[in-house]
C-alpha cells in the first residue's frame, strides 16, 4: 500500500513539474535598424503559430506565453526577417538589416506579381502607409500628386462629385478613365470602395504594362489590393474624422457702388443704388460639415485570413440650403484560406449603398454657381416689405417660398434666366438619387505541380440606381418659369467575368522564367426608364409617379443593352542572373461594340531592362546601389464609351413623336440613328524608355521615363458633330483621327533617420506633357462645347491640342473709343492641358509626433471663363472687369469699356492661367505613449488634424483654377465650377 502511494506520489510531482516547464513565459525587447533607430510596427511572431504582436514606436515589445523550444521571426517591410530560438532567453534586442535590395519589392501587375527589381516598365506604387495618412474620402484623391505622369482633378466639388484620372495625358474622345482593377477584377465603378481598405494602389502607365489587358489598358490601369488579415493577434481598429468644409476662393465681384458705376458707362442708367450690397459668394456659399467612420476586424491563422468592414460617410454640400448632400454605407468582406496544400481559395466581396442629392451647376443658364456671378448685388436674399413681384407670384401659386415662409426676393435688375441663387438652391432641387452596387469575386488557386499554378477566377458586380426629384412650380420671368415637375429615373447594370489563367515560374541555372496563358469572357447588361412630369403638388407627399400626368414625349429610355467581349491572353517573362531582363505579351480581343469584320484585334507589347549595377565591372562600393534602364513598346486598344448599344448596327423606329410611320398610306419605318459599319478600335501605340537608381544606401531613389503614346481610329461617339443640315437624322459613332501624347517624368524619394530620433521623408514628382492631334479624318476642324449665344469655345483640329479654347485674339484696347481691337477671324486662343504637372509629399516623424504635407500643381494650362451672358447686359461681373477697364481717365486699359465689355466674351481675354499649386494635406497627428496604453487592450491611438485642399497659389481669378467637367471637350470651359472646399479635419484612430 505504501509503494502504491509513493508512486502517486512522484506521478504528481512528475506531472507538476511538467506543467511547470510547459507554461509560457514573457519576452521582451527592442527592435532597431543598424543605425539604432528603433523600428515601430515591426512584427514579432511566434513560428507556426498565430501567436504575435507589434513594436511600439519606440521599437519595444512584449510577447506572452512563448516556449523555450519556440521560434521567433522578426520582420518589417524593408528589412530582412530574423528568426531566433527562444531557450532561456526572457529579453531579445534584434537590430534588422536592410534587405539586399529593397528593390525585391514585390509589386502586383496585370494576373500576376513581379519583384520590383524585374520590373521591365513604368509602374508607380502608393504604399499603405501613404494611404493610412490619408484623410482622403475617395480613391482617387489618395492618388492626387503621389506619382508623376497621372492628372487626378475633380469634375465638380459637390457631395459625391468623381474625379478624372488621367494617366499620361488625355488619349480619348471618349471616356479616357484608366481601367481599374479590384483585388484581381475588373470593375466599372470604385465609388463604393473605403480608402480605409486599400492595402496598395499600383499604377500602371507604359503600353507594356498595360498591355496584358488589351482592349481596356489605353488609358492606363489603377490597380487596389484591399487589406486581407494578418497572422498574428486578431486586430479591431476604429477611426472616425468631423470635418469642417467652407469656401477657399480668391475671386470677387463687383460690389453695389461698383455695379451702379459700370452699368451707368455701360448705357444702363435705371441701374441706381438702393441701399442694398449682397455679396451672392457668401451668401450661396456656407459651412458645411462631413463625417466618417471605419470599422474593421481582421486575423489570420497560418491558413485562414479575414478582414472584415464597415464605413460610413455623410457630407453636407457648401452651397446653401439642405440640397446638396451625399452619404454612403459600404460593408467588405475578404476572406482566403488554404484548404489544401495544393489548393488556396478566396471571396472578396463589398456592397454599398449611396444617396445624392445636387443642385445644377456648370451651366451658363441654369446653374446656381452661374446665377450667383451674374446677379445683380442689389438684389437682397429676401423680398422686402411692399414688394409687389414677389407676392403677386405667392398669390398666383409659384412664388419661391423658404421653409420659414419668407418669400425669395427676384432680381432687381439682372433679367432672363438668372434667378437669386440661394432660391435656387433650396427650392427647385429636391430629392436625389439612390444607388446600390454589389461586387464579389471568387477565386481558386491550384499548386498543380512545383512550379506551375492555375488560377480560376469569377466576378459579378451589380448597380441599381433610383432617381426621384421634383421641384414646384415658380415664375421669375418669362425665361425663368416653370410647372410643377416631376423626374423618375431607374436603372440597371451588370457584369460578369470569367477568367483562367496558367503561371509557370522557375529557375534553370542562371536563367529566371515565368509564363503566362488565359483566357477571359466577359458581359455587360444593362438599361434604365424615365419619366418625366407635371405631379399634382411638387413636395415630399406627391413626389411620386402615381400622382403625376405624363406625356409621351417625358417617356424615354433603353432595355437590354449587351455588351460582350472574349480574350486570349500569353505573357513571358525572363532574366539573366536578375540584370538582363525581356518581358513579351500578346493579346486577342473580341468585343461585340464593333462590327463583325472588325470585332477581332491583336495587342502585342515587348520590354527589355538591364541592371546596370549587377554588373561585374561595377564597383560595389559605389555611391550609386542600384542602376537599372529599360525601355517598352507597347500597342492597346479600347471599346470606351461604346457601353450602350450597337454603333454598328441599324435600326429603324415604327413611330415618331408617338405617331405612326405612314408612307402614300401605308405603314412604315423610318431610319433611326445612322450606323457605322466600318467602325475600329481605337489602338494606342506607346513607346517608353526610363532609368531607375537608388543611392546613398539606398536612401535616396530616383527614377525618370520618356513616353510618345500614339492613338489611332479616335472614337467619337458623337457623330452629330460631323452632321451636315441635309442629313436629317443623328449620326452614330464614328473614327475621327489620330492624338498624340509625349512626355518626360520624374520621381525622386528620400527617406532618412536621425540620431536623436527623427524620421522623415521627401517625395517629389514632375512630368511635361505636350497633346497634339496629328491626324483628322473629317472635311475640317470638329467644334465642340459652346458658350451662350452659340459660340464655339473648343474645337479638335489637326496640329493643335485636342479641345483647344476658340475665339478671336485681341490686340489691345483702342485708346480714343474704348473698343476691343479684335481680330477678324477666330483662332486658337488657348489650350486646357498642362504643359507640366507636379507633386509631393513631405513626411516627419518625431518620438508620438507625426507631419505630413502633400501637394500638386499643374503649369501652362488655361481656363476659360464662359459664364458670362453677352445677351443679358445688365449682370454681374468679376470684379478684374471692372478695375482694369478703359475710362476717360484709364485709356491704357487692358479690358474695353463697360459698354463694349460683349465684345470681350470669345475672346482671349476670357482666357485664364489656370496654373496653380495646392496644399491638398497639412496634417499633424500625436500617438499616444504606450506606457499609457500598457494597461489597456489598446494597442495604439492616434489623434490629428488636418487641413486638406486649404491654401490655393495661382494666378486666376475665377472661382477654382481645380475643378474640371464631366464632358471631355469642355475641360478648363468654366461655365460656374462648384468649387472644391477646403477641409479643416479633425480625426481619432484606436487599434485593439
């Protein structure tokens, strides 16, 4: 019995001791470079397990519950992984090094990844960090400024307004946006995506890179790797910004005094002072606020990541009123897992909900922006007692009533279509749009042998939209008048896209190959309704279709339109001992937008690249690390702008205004819009060249390219443009000729520590650009956009730049009469594309304190003022019309009198600098220490602020040298910008 217990005895003990040795214990530690500098963010791991953290920014650690048999692997991007073996060891002090090459870099490219230092063509990367510090509320503002050669300006500084990318310059008469591709897919809209998901952007701007996806890569590809979880501790993190939007302008009106002063030398001698001086840009404009909110989970085990979140962003609009708003929810799903050894499978999928409400704008009739800079001052917001036009209007039913009940006052003298602004915008554009997207993606990876992997691949993405406005009947005048109105608006697209594709990769010796095959199907469906009418009351009650009248010419809209496209695709890659490099592509598209003779089209593209510095001869101890040069040739193609319907095609209507085709008394047909059967590509040629190095230890990198992109067959989805007056129907689309665009870029990065603790980062870019149509398929110049009256303001010609600014050349102003010297014919009078364009970055780091500033400009472009009214002589004008006008007294004048002042509106004189440069961010942020937090489940909290799109430098005078147009051929025809507001932003971070 006692030998049993004894035995007992030393199994408990034995198990005791067992247990003892089985705990895990706490390591500490700090992680720092070779120059000392601690490291913050750096990840810490336990091998094989999903047991890990992060460095503070101090670079000091703490991780729990580790093993003496365990393996802990140090990295951080840029450096080369450490791995050390636990044993007895409670404290661990790693410094890391740099890798060999920062340049092993690995960058995603078109259905594949590439180390950056194999890279044969000209690809700009925008990190997560670079996003991370964003207080950007859309994708394309995080790519404002941040790499040489792209133009990001936005069509309008409303709620929810897109922005324009153009990626080396514009190369379409079409729709020139680059295409963007979505962790893999190609998606039509990236409205719904959170800056807060984005991991990486890659830009994509040589034919060689783009190549790979053909019909779709002549304008460029922007691709956006979303976040995906890590291995590690499961990570919470929380931000939200409140934002202050306000008004950043230089330009003026002219005040009462002034105005009673022009339009008496302009022969307007009713025009008299009442007493009354509005100021309509201050009183159109106001502050408005913006808020958002992001939430995500993620974690990975060494199989299986998530990410998972949630934003929501609400932004009031800066023009007046409740009018003017936009808000959107968007939900995101990623999640990977390698199920087997040989199988690795993913879903990516977000969906997101917008609602929109804006006025009209960019537009010299019925915009609230043009109203506000022609009405006259002595007009006051609200009508004064005893006003007779306004209450005449309340008992008649269409006065312009406030929500308080106060009557908008009309204008005093200003007459036409111009109303007061601020009634305009809080009355006659009620409701909005709603609009749902949904995008998934699903893929499978399958390791078939050692080297070789097929990827299997589909994508849907789907968006409907609701459209209800109404607006109450009102009577200004006769040309400012209108009916109870009622718009209703729905619509439906989708797309889906089916792509596998073949990778090999290996390694024979000193000779590196991949290889690329696929092949990728893909459809577009799509159509919309509208129904315009006279609803019974114009207010939130009767805003719907069942309590309006319609009639048949208010019914329009299109059903079923398909679009289809099948490719084949092969790309092979190969390097010598990592220096010599040679990538070639090939691609086979077949789009249905074209005729059948022409469906079909080959792009092929090749590029070479030598690593100088790999070199034998190359002294290793140069100052210079690393040398490469390269150099691509490239052709694309795309079907842009040819989403609705079958140009090619003809078709034929049975009806006309909702009467019968009726020919010698029998029913008919009568020709629709005239076809184009011998419809083409429209095929981009680009040839590239460009130099990379990086030197003082790999601190300082620099990188320059020379392009010439050649696009043949121009689209032209207009053809009215071509129209004579004989043809009696609208022309389809049609080839129009030959652009060219050409250029040098830049881009120069310094990144460096000190020994007392400061961090800190410049990153400067800078590119020229020179667009000329070379070739003209048409019998003479095309006109494009006009301003009032009719007048031509842009025009495509063959030897000038596309959509160059129209009118007549002024020679001064004749000292005697005050006339314009004009000269007798219209000419070229100025161009809306930048002869250069420039940006950067300016990133600090201080023990909790962090600074970013981020800028870009542009230099030679023009901007044309069309908002003027050469009809209505007694409006508004800005107030440089007015000081540097000829008087008796002022005969050396450099704008003619105020009563030739129409003589001026299509003329050189409405030509603007439009150069400017832009703080886009200022921004200055504190974390808190972690001694604070260690207590905590905290990991890291981050407050800041920041002053985004805030201080402006140029030269114009009009209300925004920034804002753009959404119609190609109107760029820089400012006809009442809504102006871009500056931002004072005030935003919390917390990571759990």
């Amino acid at each position: 019995m006692m030998i049993k217990f004894k035995y007992v005895i030393i199994a408990c003990i034995l198990l005791c001791v067992q247990n003892v040795f089985s705990q895990g214990k706490t390591v500490t530690g700090l992680v720092t470079d070779v120059s000392g500098m601690p490291i913050p963010s750096a990840t810490i791991l336990v091998k094989g397990t999903s047991n890990g953290t992060n460095t503070d920014f101090d670079g000091k650690f703490t991780l729990t519950n580790v093993r003496s048999t365990d393996e802990i692997v140090f990295s951080f991007v840029g450096m080369s992984s450490q791995t050390v073996i636990i044993g007895n060891q409670t404290t661990i002090n790693i410094t890391l090094l740099e890798s060999l090459e920062s340049l092993n870099e690995v960058l995603i490219v078109g259905y594949g990844t590439k180390k950056r230092s194999l890279v044969t063509g000209a690809i700009s990367s925008i990190d997560s960090k670079q996003i991370e510090n964003s207080s950007s509320q859309r994708v394309e503002q995080v790519l404002q400024g941040k790499t040489s050669g792209v133009t990001v300006v936005s069509s309008s500084g409303s709620p929810g307004a897109t922005a324009k990318v153009r990626i080396r310059g514009i190369g379409s008469n079409g729709n020139s946006d680059p295409l963007y591709i979505v962790d893999g897919m190609k998606v039509s809209s990236i409205d719904n995506i959170s800056p807060n998901d984005i991991a990486n952007l890659e830009v994509l701007k040589d034919g060689a890179s783009t190549a790979i996806y053909g019909t779709q890569g002549a304008n460029g590809v922007v691709i956006i790797s979303t976040k995906q979880g890590k291995v590690g501790k499961d990570q919470i993190s929380f931000s939200t910004q409140y934002t202050i939007q306000s008004l950043r302008t230089k330009m003026k009106l002219m005040n009462a005094d002034q105005f009673v002063q022009y339009m008496s030398e302009a022969g307007q001698p009713g025009v008299v002072a009442n007493g009354i001086d509005t100021n309509w840009l201050d009183e159109t404009f106001e502050k408005a606020d913006m808020k958002r909110y992001d939430l995500s989970f993620s974690g990975a085990t060494e199989k299986t990541s998530y990410y998972i979140s949630g934003s929501r962003l609400d932004q009031d609009g800066i023009v007046s009123g409740d009018n003017d708003n936009y808000d959107r929810t968007t939900l995101r799903v990623n999640l990977k897992s390698d199920v087997k050894e040989w199988l690795e499978v993913g879903i990516n999928t977000t969906y997101s909900d917008t609602n929109k409400s804006n006025i009209n704008e960019d537009n010299e009739t019925r915009g609230v922006i043009n109203n506000a800079l022609l009405i006259d001052p002595l007009t006051p917001i609200y009508a004064l007692p005893g006003s007779t036009r306004e209450t005449d209007a309340f008992s008649n039913g269409n006065a312009l009533v406030a929500s308080d009940g106060r009557l908008y006052a009309y204008p005093t003298y200003t007459t036409g279509e111009t109303i007061n602004p601020v009634a305009y915008a809080n009355t006659l554009f009620n409701g909005g749009t709603n609009k749902g997207f949904f995008l998934t993606s699903v893929y499978g990876k399958f390791k078939l042998f050692k080297n070789l992997e097929f990827t299997t691949r589909y994508g849907y993405e789907k968006s409907e939209y609701k459209t209800r406005k109404w607006a109450p009947a009102y009577f200004v005048s006769g040309e400012a008048t209108a009916s109870n109105y009622l718009l209703s608006e729905s619509g439906r697209n989708s797309r889906w896209i089916f792509e596998n594709f073949a990778t090999y990769s290996n390694q024979f010796g000193n000779h590196g190959i991949t290889a690329l095959i696929g092949y990728s199907a893909e459809e577009y469906d799509g159509s919309f309704e509208r129904l315009e009418g006279t609803p019974s009351e114009a207010n939130e009650t009767f805003g719907y279709i069942n309590y309006a009248t319609f009639s048949s010419a208010g019914i329009s809209g299109q059903i079923n339109v398909k679009k289809a496209m099948n490719s084949i695709f092969g790309r092979l890659s190969y390097d010598f001992l990592g220096k010599y490099l040679f990538e070639g592509s090939l691609r086979y598209d077949q789009s249905s937008a074209f005729p059948e003779a022409n469906r079909g089209a080959v792009f092929p593209a090749v590029s070479a690249g030598w690593v100088i510095s790999k070199e034998d001869f190359w002294d290793e101890n140069s100052i210079i690390n690393t040398l490469k040069i390269r150099s691509s040739w490239a052709q694309n193609g795309s079907d842009a702008g040819l989403d609705f319907g079958n140009p090619w095609k003809q078709f034929y209507d049975s009806s006309v205004n909702d009467n019968g085709v009726v020919y010698g008394g029998q029913s008919g047909l009568n020709l629709g819009v005239f076809s184009n059967p011998d419809l083409r590509w429209e095929t981009s040629t680009q040839f590239g060249a460009g130099i990379d190095l990086r030197t003082l230890k790999n601190r300082l990198n620099f990188s320059m390219d020379y392009y010439k992109k050649e696009t043949e067959d121009l689209i032209t989805t207009d053809g009215n443009i071509i129209k004579t007056l004989s043809a009696g129907q609208n022309i389809g689309a049609f080839n129009v000729g030959t652009v060219e665009n050409s250029g040098l870029e830049f881009e120069l990065g310094y990144n460096d520590s000190t020994a007392g603790g400061l961090t800190y980062g410049v990153n400067l870019n800078f590119s020229t650009l020179k667009n000329e149509v070379t070739v003209l398929d048409a019998p003479g110049a095309l006109n494009g956009n006009n301003i009032f009256g009719g007048e031509i303001a842009t025009r495509m010609e063959e030897g000038k730049p596309l959509w160059y600014f129209y009118g007549y050349k002024t020679n001064g102003v004749d000292p005697v009469t005050g006339a314009l010297n004009k000269a007798d014919e219209k000419t070229m009078i100025g161009s809306p594309h930048p002869d250069a364009l420039y940006g950067g970055s300016i990133s600090l780091a201080y023990k909790n304190f962090d600074f970013n500033m981020n800028f870009q400009g542009t230099i030679g472009n023009d901007i044309m003022l069309g908002f003027n009214r050469p009809d209505r002589p007694i409006t508004n004008h800005p107030l440089h019309y007015y000081t540097n006008r000829w008087t008796a007294t002022n005969t050396n004048a450099s704008f003619p009198s105020a009563a030739n002042i129409s003589e001026a509106y299509n003329t050189d004189l409405m030509i603007e600098d439009g150069s400017y440069m832009r703080i886009k961010q200022l921004q200055l942020g504190y974390s808190l220490p972690n001694d604070i937090l260690e207590a905590t489940s905290i990991n890291k909290i981050r407050i800041y602020i920041s002053l985004d799109d805030f201080f402006t430098f140029t030269k114009h005078r009009g209300i925004d040298p920034e804002s753009g147009s959404e119609n190609n051929n109107s760029i820089g025809l400012d006809k009442g910008f809504y102006p871009i507001p500056g931002k004072a932003v005030f935003g919390l971070s917390i990571n759990l």
